[in-house]
C-alpha cells in the first residue's frame, strides 16, 4: 500500500503517519525529519522556506528505491507542490487528507514548541500550505484516491477513522 498523508503542520499528520506505517508494518518517510537532519539545509528550514524542488524529489526518489519501500509506504510531505509533482510522482493507491482548521492547528503548533514554531514562521509556513500544497488535493480527487478524515479529536479515534477508509 503506497500511501500519502496530507494536511496543514499541527494536523497530526506525522503521529498518524507513524502509527499507520507500524500497523501496516510499512517504513514512514517524512522529508521534514529528513531534511531536519541535513546540515545543508538548515538555514531554508530556519526561515520558513521550503527546500528546493529537484533536490527534494531526488532525495525522495532515491529513499523510495530502497528495500524497504518495495511493499508499500507512508509519505509525509512530499509532494508539496504542484511543481514537484510535475519533476517526481510516486504512485499512490490512496491519499489521506488530514483535516484541520486553521484556527486549532495554531494552537496546536504554538503548544508544541519545536525550535521552528515561532508565531511568524507557523503563519508562514501555514500561508505556503494553502497556496501552494492545499491545490494537490484536486488532483488527487480527480484520480479518485482522495480520502478526507477529520483530524480533530483523540489521536486514537482519528487513527481509527484513517484504517477505516484504506
Ligand atoms: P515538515 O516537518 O513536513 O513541516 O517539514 C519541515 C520543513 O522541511 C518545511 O518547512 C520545509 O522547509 C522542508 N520540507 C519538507 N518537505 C518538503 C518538500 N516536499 N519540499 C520542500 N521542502 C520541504
């Protein structure tokens, strides 16, 4: 099973991806933790900036090649933009959209604290999703792989509701 999570930072979306990777026994792979571990690129993610499109669709085509992808994956993040799904797309059997307002993802994101949750960089990197991942989800419909599940409530029920409609 090929699968791609999409939705807003602060959705969930990584903790579901997680526990749906350990279910189905598939590898998780997210570029956020990737590229949080590359030097390299430190400074785009330190200003809210997203990585540039043909090093990421590289770095995700290659992680995909790897043994451990041959029975199927959790992508979280990537594609996350109408560009890169133009250089690399992987082919999915479904896509879930995460969905949370806007309003409780900030809250959320505020509560989490990581180094790159300051107020200005949330908004920024909230105002890049709309504009620019939020349209895959046309896409992705008009294959017929899009699922939407309500990210709000427990991290159970939620979990449950995204088994239910793989
Ligand atoms: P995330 O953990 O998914 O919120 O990603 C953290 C940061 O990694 C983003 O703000 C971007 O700077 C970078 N990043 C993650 N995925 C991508 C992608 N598909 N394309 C470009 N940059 C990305």
């Amino acid at each position: 099973m090929k699968i791609l999570l999409i939705g807003p930072q602060g959705s969930g979306k990584s903790t579901q991806a997680g526990l749906l990777a350990e279910y189905l026994g598939i590898p998780k792979i997210s570029t956020g933790d990737i590229f949080r571990e590359m030097p390299r690129v430190k400074e785009v993610l330190a200003v809210g900036k997203l990585v540039d499109d043909e090093i990421t669709a590289e770095i995700v085509k290659k992680r995909l090649q790897e043994s451990d992808c041959q029975n199927g994956f959790i992508l979280d993040g990537y594609p996350r933009t109408i560009e890169q799904v133009n250089i690399f797309e992987p082919s999915f059997d479904k896509v879930i959209y995460l969905n949370v307002p806007r309003g409780e993802v900030v809250k959320r994101l505020m509560q989490r604290g990581r180094a790159d949750d300051t107020v200005e960089l949330i908004n920024k990197r909230l105002d890049l999703y709309y504009r620019q991942t939020q349209p895959l989800l046309d896409h992705y419909k008009s294959q017929g792989i899009l699922v939407e599940v309500s990210g709000l409530g427990d991290i159970q029920k939620v979990q449950d509701e995204i088994k239910k409609s793989i």
